[in-house]
C-alpha cells in the first residue's frame, strides 16, 4: 500500500513542481527551452499515474 501511495504522489508533487516553475521561469525570462520541457513534461507526470490506474484497474 505504501508503495502505491508513492507511485502515485511523487508524479503528482513533481509534475506539479514542474509546471510551477516552467511558469515562472518563463514569467522571467530565464532558460526558456528548460521551461517549455518543464511546463511539457510535468502534466504528462500528472496524467501518467491515472491511465495507469485505468488501464490496470479495467
């Protein structure tokens, strides 16, 4: 139970992180292609651990 607890809210802090920090490293002008991964990856992250759970759980 642990480990799906983790495997589920380390993408979502991460993800989440992610997309914070993409944006606001685009509101600053700073490194502009590390945002643009950033703000493209992080809600993959998110998303990744509910289709997960779709696929598994059907």
């Amino acid at each position: 139970m642990f480990a799906g607890f983790i495997g589920v809210a380390i993408p979502f802090l991460f993800g989440s992180l992610a997309v914070t920090f993409g944006l606001l490293g685009l509101a600053r002008r700073l490194n502009r292609g590390q945002c643009a991964i950033g703000l493209a990856a992080g809600p993959l992250s998110v998303l990744y651990p509910i289709f997960l759970a779709g696929a598994l759980g059907a």
